[in-house]
C-alpha cells in the first residue's frame, strides 16, 4: 500500500520546529509521524540542550512502522490521524502530512487542538491554488492565524530519503483557546441575571440517566469512554473556574496572617497537563477493561497473561476509538497460533525444570547438524511436581498452586479442542482435599492425581496418551528436536522417539557414566538436570550437556539395534494444529 511516505529531511524538519513561537512544550502531537524523522529533530533545536525532552504523540497509517516509533521513544496513539479526536491536551502539533490532502489534515489539527501552535509541512500548490472549501478555509486561517513561508527544492539533497520535486509551504497557525468561555464562562453575569441562595442550589439535583448506548459491546465501552472524557474535561474546567474565582475573593484572615497563599494555578497550561494526565488515567481504565471483558484472558495460562499484559503498555497509549479496538482484537486472532504454542511450551518447562524424572531423552534431529543434540518428552505413565506442601490446618491447596492448575486445564482443553474440561483439577482439589491429602486418588478429565501433603508433591497420572503425544510433538517441532511436519526421515527416527520410556533407565546410566571427570559447574550436578533446566545454567554448560546426551542416546540406540543417523524413508506426520477457532478469541 502506497501510504505517500516522504520521510522528512533532517535540514526541514530542524527548520519547521524552529517555527514554533513558544517553547514551552507541554505535549507534542505528530499526526503522521512515519519512522520519526520530523519528531525526534526537536532534539536539535539550538535552545534545547538545556531542556528536557518532551512527551511527543504520534499517529501513523502505516502500523509497520509503530515498532521503529516506540524504539524511538514516541507513544503511538492513533492509526488514522483523521478519526483522531483527543487533540485538546497538545500545546504543539507538528507535522509533514500526505500532500494530496495536506489542507485537510491541517484543518484536522486546527479543530482538534483547543490551545497551541501548528506548523505544518504541505505542497506549496495547496496555498497558490485554493479551489476547495479546505483549501480556502486553510488559506483564511493562514492570513487572519499565522503565516507561510515557501521553500523550493526541500526534498532534494543528499539527506533526503525519497526524493521529490516539489515546492514546499512552511505552515505556521497560532489556535488561542476562548479561556473566559470555556473555562470561566459567563458565571457572574448569569448570577447578576438571576439571584441564587445556595438552598436553590441544590434545587433539581438528580444523578445523570446512563447514556442510551447501542446493543454493541464494544460501541458501548467507546461510548462510556467518550462520556468518562467528556466529564472529566468538565471537571478540570470546573476546578480552574472555581480556583479562579475563588481567587478574586481574597484569602482568609487566617492565611493572611500566617502570610500564606492557596491560590491555584488556572493557566491554560495547567488545564492542559491535568486533562493529559486524567485522560492518560482514564484510556489505562479503558483498555485493562477492554482486556477483562473478552474471553480471551480466561483461556490463558498465567504466564500467557503476564506476556499480554506486559505488551499492554503499548496498547494503552493509543486512542481508545472503536478502529482501535477493532485492530487490537484481530491481532490477538492474528497471534492465536503464537499464543497457543507458548502456552503449550509453558506447561512442558512446568513439568520438566521442577523435576527432570518427568521427561525422557532422545536423539533430536537438525537437518544441518550431524552432531544432533538430544530432544525431551513428557513421560505418559506419570509426572510430579514438587513446592505444594500445606499444613495439616489447611483445606484446600494455596492460590498459586491453583493457579498452576488452572494452567493445566486450559493447555489439555485446548489440545482436546475444548473450551474446557468437564472435571477440572481445581474442582478436584477443592471438592476432594481432606481425601487426597489422606492418600486417595482422584480423577479430573485429563488426570488422574496423588497429594502428598507432607512431601509438597502432586503425583499426576495422564489420562490420554495421545494428548500427551500431542503436547510432545508441538514442543519438539518447536524447539527443532523433531523435524517439520514435511520431512521425510527415517522409521527409525520415530521408533527411538516412540520408545524414549523403554530406553530411559539404559539412558541414564549410559549419561552418569559419561558425566563422570567432567565439570557442569558442580561435581554433583547431573547433565540431564542442565537440560531440563536451562535458563538457570550457563549457555556453554547446557550445549555442553545436550552434547552429552545426545552423544549417550546414540550409543544407548546402536546398542538396541537402532540407526538414526539416516534420513531414508518417511513416516505419516501426525497432525498436531491447534484446535481453537479464531472465533473463540
């Protein structure tokens, strides 16, 4: 898509913040902001070194480039500059817009902005040629608000991205809020019309009817979110115009005497930062309810949640606007598969770094490495986590430790193809604690379960091999122990990966006698340990150990008669794609 992306030399864009008559930069809007070139020059500015830089905004159709703007520390707030309407908490609006529509787009500026000053970079033709209603009402904000000038061959040079021949205008607009009306309003001469007593006050007072909304949810939440604005711009308008009159009051005689002062600053600037900083406040609320409100937090894992959340920060910043949220869940539905898989990952290193007797080993495969590493597997006959003691005046295991549950339930349903699971872990423990704690077994829909209160260990016993298989085969073409789904290899590859349980004592052995004189960073610690827990050993030491095994898988292998090395033949992939429907999210 041809977004008429002409990046903004360094010379203009340095020249076009020089523009500016104040200095003072409360907040900084950017509506078409590109990869930042115009934004980020107010660091050159000659007066600036002594200032800190300020908080810049910035809207860009393009969203490739979003991640290049936030590595340069400019909050993406908006997509498309046009639909943007939170403009009145910017002092300063900047900006190199489309030429094809650069009129409109300064018309755009001039109507969100409610105090500050607009410099703007468009086709010199927009001003010489004023045939539209845009172009004209931009031609008479131009003579009775600001200036122009006009600059030939700005686009030409040897800092200059792409290239055009064009005469450019230099747009400079000054937009002085109606501060009497907005904010003090006509108060005293409507009480001069109309004597009041403050028991008539209150006379008439009723809570405000919630807004009638459509029967969308999402059109909804906007719409509460407009009306959550609108009443905190009334708010900060109220405030500045009590503190106001307050102030032509006088103080009391007793912070006279004490030579004190409690007048309150009501300067367009202050109105300005405090709407930010509410505003600010009020889209985090938005979006965290967005984000609550789906379904798709109650089918994550804990660890998946977290990840999302920590993206959110992002998220958060841009306008909450129904476009936005619209693309906000579709690329949750775009992530699904990528979602989905980190989950399953995170439900495997659950079960293998607390306990490396869960898993098994075998030859992984690489098509370009003849040393091939070793793979894992979850055993299918039983697995054990440890760190869930309670005490004996408990009745039910702790928040965490149902949480950890709660993670299992949704990784095997959504390897089922399930929303769910008709007897969930949780509900086990809770309906049958006193009883698994006293030895007995329970049974949810994926688990059998053991507890030993005493040792802190759940004993869980699967109930589907094929899930089982299912979570091994992701993980392994994930990790590249196992080859794509495409490859052809050998009978033999898969017979050793099927067999890993038969072979996993022989395996071990052949491992102890092979770690024996060499050095994992402690004499007692076990290469297979290394493995299971990588992320809590060196780089080296874990490839060092993969190497260990893989090399004691093959000869554990050679010994029963099976040759991996070979990538002769082909076995039927089973296939392993996840089963939640982009629907569901």
């Amino acid at each position: 898509m041809d977004f008429q992306y002409y990046p903004t030399p360094a010379a203009l864009a340095l020249r076009a913040w020089q523009k500016f008559k104040n200095r003072n930069f409360v907040r900084v809007l950017e509506p078409q902001a590109g990869t930042g070139e115009l934004a980020v020059a107010v660091e050159s500015l000659a007066d600036y070194y002594h200032r800190r830089r300020p908080t810049i905004d910035c809207c860009e159709l393009d969203a490739t480039k979003h991640p290049v703007l936030r590595e340069k520390d400019l909050n993406v707030v908006g997509v498309d500059f046009l639909e943007f309407g939170s403009g009145a908490i910017y002092s300063h609006c900047i900006m190199n817009p489309p030429f094809a529509e650069g009129a409109k787009h300064v018309c755009k500026a001039w109507d969100v902005l409610w105090d500050g000053e607009i410099v703007a970079i468009i086709n010199a033709e927009t001003i010489r040629n004023p045939f539209s209603a845009e172009r004209k009402r931009l031609a008479r904000l131009i003579e009775e608000c600001g200036e122009v000038e006009f600059i030939e061959d700005a686009f030409i040079g040897p800092d200059v991205v792409r290239e055009a021949e064009v005469e450019i205008a230099l747009v400079y607009l000054r937009k002085c809020a109606n501060v009497k009306a907005d904010v003090f309003g006509t108060l005293i001469e409507e009480l001069r019309q109309d004597s009041t007593t403050d028991a008539r006050l209150a006379e008439g007072y009723r809570q405000d009817a919630l807004p009638a909304l459509p029967e969308s949810t999402l059109e909804n939440m906007v719409l509460t979110f407009n009306a959550a604005v609108k009443a905190m711009q009334d708010c900060v308008f109220a405030e500045a115009r009590s503190s106001y009159y307050t102030t032509m009051l006088g103080e009391t005689l007793a912070v006279r005497e004490a030579g004190g002062c409690t007048a309150k600053d009501t300067s367009v600037e202050w109105v300005q930062t405090e709407v930010a900083k509410r505003y600010s406040k009020l889209k985090d609320r938005a979006w965290a309810g967005l984000l609550r409100s789906t379904n798709v937090t109650t089918r994550l894992s804990s660890a998946a949640q977290k990840r999302l959340e920590s993206e959110f920060d992002e998220i958060k910043k841009l306008e909450f606007s129904l476009r936005n949220v619209y693309g906000f869940l579709c690329g949750l539905v775009e992530k699904r598969g990528e979602i989905q898989m980190e989950m399953v990952c995170d439900i495997f290193d659950l079960f293998t770094r607390y306990h490396s007797d869960n898993a098994v080993f075998y030859k992984g495969w690489r098509s370009n490495d003849r040393h091939r590493t070793c793979g894992m597997r979850l055993k299918t006959t039983r697995v054990i986590l440890p760190g869930h003691g309670r005490e004996s005046y408990h009745n039910s295991l702790s928040g965490e430790s149902e949480r950890l549950l709660q993670d299992f339930d949704k990784v095997f349903a959504m390897l089922d193809g399930k929303v769910e699971p008709e007897v969930g872990l949780t509900t086990v423990f809770r309906r049958d604690f006193h009883f698994l704690r006293s030895g007995g077994r329970a049974s949810s829909s994926y688990f059998d379960v053991r507890f030993y209160a005493g040792a802190g260990t759940i004993h869980f016993y699967p109930k589907s091999k094929e899930l089982i298989d299912r979570l091994n085969r992701l993980v392994g073409r994930q990790r590249q122990w196992l080859p794509p789904e495409s490859t052809r290899v050998s009978e033999s590859f898969w017979l050793q990966f099927d067999q890993a349980e038969r072979f996993d004592k022989e395996l071990r052995k052949e491992v102890a006698v092979r770690a024996r004189g060499r050095n994992f960073g402690n004499v007692h610690s076990d290469p297979l340990d290394y493995i299971a827990r990588p992320n809590h050993h060196d780089d080296v030491q874990v490839q060092s150990a993969m190497e260990l095994v893989g090399e004691a898988c093959v000869a554990v292998l050679k010994r029963n008669g099976i040759e991996v090395d070979s990538l002769i033949g082909h076995n039927p992939p089973m296939q392993t794609t996840l089963l939640l429907e982009a629907a569901s999210l």
